[in-house]
C-alpha cells in the first residue's frame, strides 16, 4: 500500500502544507473520499535536505577515525556502518507502507504501544536538543576566532566580534529562528543545498592543501621563527597504514556511525515528498548516503595522507597549526560553521514534531502551536549553548544512546514486532543483527565516552 493512499499517511503532510506551495495538486484518499494535496518537495531537495541531516561537524573527525583504523579498515567499516544505516531506513519505509504510519513515534505506539511511543518521541527530543546545543556551542566557541582571522590585527582590546554569545543570539534570531518557522521542510532544499556545497568545499580544500604540507610534519610550527625546523620524524612516518588496531580504534566505528544518523528526519521528509512512494524515498536515501558517503572517504583520506598518525580529532586544528593564516583554511572554517547553523533548523523540525506529538497529538495544524514550540525549543537549546560550560560529556554519553537507538534499535525491534515475518526470513534475520550491531555501538560509545570522561579528570 503506497503512503500517499492512506489516510494517516496524509495527516502531518497534509496538515502543515495547507496552500502554501503551488496549485498543483496530487489526488489522494482519505476516509474514502479523494482529497487534494499541494505539491510536495521535488527529488532534489529532499536529496539535499537528507544529505543536510546526514553531514554535520562529524565530518571533522573521520580522517581522525582513518588515523585509527587504517585506509582499508576505516573503508570496510565505513561501508559496513553505511550499509546498515540504508537499511534501517529501509525497515522504517517499509513498515510506513505496510501500516501507513508516517510517524517514527507512532510506528513506536504501534510496536509498544504508548510507552513505545513515547520512548521514541523522548529519544528523538533528547538526541535533537543535544545535537543543536552541540551545534550551537561550536559556533559560540568557534565563530569568534574565524571572524577575527579575516579581521586586521592592528585592533587592540576586546571587540564585539569576540564575543561569542552575542554571535551565537544574533545568529540564531538571523538565520536559525526564521528557517525554524517554516511550516515544511520541504522549504529547507535551498539552504540545504547550500550546506552540502559548504561540505563538498571542505572536502576539495583538504585534497588541495595535502600538496602543500610537508611530511614529515614541521615542528613548533606555532613558534614566531620564519622558517619551519623539521622535527626528527623518520619517514617512516609518511607510509599509510592499511590496517590500524589500537586502544583508539574504539573510536572510530561511533564517529562513522553518528556521521550517517538522519533517521529522525526520513519520516518528516517522506510525508512531504511530492507523490511519495516507498521505492522513490529508499532512491533519496541511497543517493544521499551514497554522495555522503564519497564526500567523508574522500576528505578523511586526503586528511589523513596529509597528518597521517598526527591527525587531530577535529581535522581543522591541524591546518591551524601548520597554516595558521592561509585564506582557503580560513574560508573554510567559516563554510563548515555555515553548514552546521544550516543544519540546526532541519534538525528542530523532528524535535517540534516529537513534542507536537506527545503534547497534543494528530491535531489541525495551528501557527500558535508550531511558533510556541519552536520557541521553546530553541531557547532552551539556546541556553544549553550559552551558559552550560562544557556539555559534550551529558550529551556524549545521552547521545550515545539516544542515537544508536533511532538509528538501528528502534528500526530493527519495530519491524520485528509489527511486521510479523518468520524469523528466518532475510528482513527479519537483518532486523535482529541490526539490534545486535545498535547495541553493540551503544555499548562501546558509552564506555568510550565514559573512560575518555575518568582520565580526563
């Protein structure tokens, strides 16, 4: 049964799009009667808004996750990680088109019934919120350094520019709470298309700039001396590593996997699909994931060919170490902050949804309703970002969970109760590895963030 023929399939899309883009209309069936719908997001916005929720600023820490694991193994478990998220998102349409549902909370209500949906709705508040304070805190901590890059050095004193929680307000009340009050999120295929350029950018300059990094790396390349002093580095060092296993690995496969969560978005982007159908939503996540998936190998093999075993977590910091003042580097930290305030509209819309769900239900669609939540939500992440000093250890560790759960857990348990296939069919057999493999990662992203947290400190 295609979504677009049912009626619970209709109700969110429906509800929120009202008459606000175009004339063109799609017929539809609800409670037996043909209705009319406005139409949806064409194929490549959606492309571009789901590569939008996939790419963020994990994409800095992958050539890291290379460094860890070596060329061939970072490949195989990035293809594994990849191969698994297309798949959860293929156990989520497909039970979208056996039920109708269009709702990740209420497929959770259909699998567990209410605390079922609840649980999911809570995991996708939590999961969201962490994200954009996440977000948000790297724009307040990195906004200001980028700015002054650009800015001559002759000023003295501390300017506005500096401050990093003023930019933070007037970049959220700018960009971020406008783009947040847009009915759909089909209206994001612009600034999402913009991110992806802003990501593809990053990816070119890390291949050019590799030509322009000597190996071995220069020493006390932070100095005031005019010259680098090579350090004692053998060249050894400047060999790749095709398989890497060490303490550090562990990192590696939560890094790849939280680089490919969209899961939280695929529903939300499928209600408002223009004719939307099982086989053309799996089309947009294969080519999002696909075109994702090529811009992280490329940049994470050119970063680490350039850095090799002294790649930073964040990519970035190494080429502010070795080229402090080159204006590609320059431009390109300011793209990828770009990308990542772009990126935190999309996230608020399952966030809002989430809430609008477990508050009031399947309700008409009220202005009053959607500006109070998106309000509220983005102050309180607002705050998160502002005054919380360090909140990568709460969100590292919820997150951890949260995520792994939306991404494989979820998927794997609901089709297995709700689709009701013999366990030794090929989905079903895939959907309890994928739980096997979710908890797998949950358990290792929690411990890995928890020791990183106990030496820290």
């Amino acid at each position: 049964m295609s979504i677009s023929r049912n009626a619970n399939a209709d109700l969110y899309s429906e509800r929120v799009s009202g008459d606000i883009e175009g004339n063109e209309t799609t017929p539809l069936l609800s409670n037996g009667s043909a209705q009319t719908r406005a139409k949806g997001a064409s194929f490549a916005s959606s492309v571009f808004n789901l590569m939008n929720a996939i790419m963020g600023s994990g994409i800095l820490g992958l050539a890291y996750a290379m460094a860890n694991t070596g060329i061939v193994g970072f490949c195989i478990l990035l293809v594994l990680v990849s191969s698994l998220a297309a798949y959860s998102i293929h156990l989520l349409l497909t039970l979208c088109d056996q039920t109708g549902i269009n709702s990740y909370e209420e497929l959770g209500g259909r699998a567990l019934q209410k605390p079922g949906k609840v649980l999911v709705g809570i995991s996708i508040l939590i999961q969201n919120i962490g994200a954009m304070s996440s977000y948000l805190f790297i724009l307040k901590s990195e906004l200001p350094a980028t700015i002054k890059s650009f800015m001559s050095s002759a000023n003295e004193g501390p300017v506005w520019y500096e401050d990093g929680r003023l930019l933070l307000i007037l970049a959220t009340l700018s960009v971020v709470l406008p783009l947040a009050m847009l009915p759909k999120i089909g209206f994001l295929g612009y600034t999402s298309s913009i991110a992806f350029f802003f990501m593809l950018y990053f990816a070119v300059v890390v291949v050019i700039k590799k030509w322009s990094i000597p190996c071995p790396l220069p020493h006390n390349v932070t100095t005031l001396s005019a010259a680098f002093q090579i350090s004692n580095s053998s060249d050894s060092e400047c060999i790749p590593k095709l398989f890497i296993v060490s303490s550090k690995s562990g990192y590696a496969i939560p890094t790849m996997a939280f680089s490919f969560l969209c899961h939280t978005a695929i529903l939300p982007i499928y209600c408002e699909l223009d004719r939307p159908s099982k086989a053309k939503m799996q089309n947009i996540t294969n080519v999002s994931i696909s075109l994702s998936f090529t811009v992280y190998v490329v940049s994470a093999l050119f970063g680490y060919l350039t850095f090799y075993a002294h790649v930073d977590s964040e990519l970035l910091l190494g080429y502010d170490k070795v080229l402090p003042h080159d204006i590609m580097v320059m431009v390109v930290r300011l793209a990828i902050l770009f990308s990542v305030l772009l990126t935190v509209p999309l996230i608020l819309f399952p966030a809002r949804k989430a809430a609008s769900l477990l508050l009031f239900g399947f309700r008409p669609f009220s202005w009053l309703i959607h500006i109070t939540s998106t309000v509220i939500i983005l102050s309180v992440v607002l705050l998160l970002a502002i005054f919380v000093p360090d909140i990568s250890h709460v969100f590292g560790v919820v997150g951890s969970t949260t995520s792994t759960c939306l991404m494989f857990v979820y998927p794997g348990i609901f089709y297995l109760k709700i689709n009701g296939a013999p366990l030794r069919s090929c989905n079903s057999i895939g959907a309890v590895l994928l739980v096997i493999f979710g908890l797998m990662i949950g358990i290792l992203s929690f411990v890995t963030i928890a020791l990183t947290w106990v030496l820290a400190y």
